[in-house]
C-alpha cells in the first residue's frame, strides 16, 4: 500500500509539487488515529507499541511514556524510517511472533500506536492487509491512556 504510494509519487515528482501532493491525498492507506469513543469501546485490546525502544525510553508521545500491557514491536527496522526501508506485512506479522504473541483471531481487537500515529496507521494498514478486520490506529500513548482511562503518569 504505502510503498506503490511512495512510488506512484516519486514517478510524477517532475510534474510538480501539486501533482505529488494531490497524488499523495488520493492514495494514502494509513489510517489516521481513531476517536477515544471507538478505542474505548474495544474489548479487550491487544495494543502494539510500534516505536523504536529508543522512542519508548523517552516517552515519545507521552505521557505516559508507555501503556501498561502493551507490546513493543518496532515497525522500523533497526532505526531506519520507514520512508527508507518499508516494512512488509509478513515482515510485521513475524515480528510479533518473534515477541511471543500468535495473532490467530482474524476479529480480535488490536491497537497500534507509536508517538502519534504515522507508523501506528501504517502497522494497523499492513495488519488489515492480512485480514485481520478490527485493527485501529490509536495514534499516541496519551490518546489512548485517556480513551481508556489509564492513568498519566
């Protein structure tokens, strides 16, 4: 999705910069965060923490820095952005096996999220790209602390 994005885009850079930018609105597929009425009303979340340890460490989003229970499984790979090295959905899925979670309920509920919502929409676009049919982008941990009542601190 967003890689075909990224090269539909550079093959009519020469256009113009209206044109990339009218291209980049048609064919975006990350989902921007969702409303905190929509994440609260998810039973039982599953919530995937997509950012570089780096980001968690420093509380990129917070506060709070990072929400209890969730998973941290870095869409970038080794620190490099995604506008350099796109991250597949296979590449995504492995990843959260790796971190000792088996995604078998194609209609559990899942958030993703990193410091406000870039790559949380792009690993919640490459989970539905997979099938799996309740994934939500929840932009950052303090959107969804207060969506879900978590304390702030």
């Amino acid at each position: 999705f967003w890689f075909v994005d990224r090269c539909l885009m550079m093959s009519i850079t020469s256009k113009g910069f209206r044109g990339a930018f009218m291209l980049k609105r048609v064919f975006s597929t990350k989902p921007g965060p969702v409303s905190a009425d929509v994440l609260a009303a998810l039973p039982d979340p599953l919530i995937l923490d997509v950012r570089d340890p780096s980001e968690v460490a420093l509380g990129k989003g917070g506060p709070p820095a990072s929400i209890f229970g969730s998973l941290n499984v870095p869409l970038n790979h080794n620190g490099t952005s995604q506008h350099e090295r796109p991250t597949t959905a296979e590449e995504l899925l492995f990843k959260i096996k790796e971190a000792g979670v088996e995604l078998t309920d194609k209609n559990a509920a899942i958030i993703t999220h990193c410091g406000s919502g870039g790559r949380g929409g792009r690993a919640a676009a490459l989970l539905t790209s997979l099938g799996f049919s309740n994934v939500h982008n929840g932009g950052g941990p303090s959107h969804i602390a207060s969506a879900l009542s978590l304390p702030k601190k």
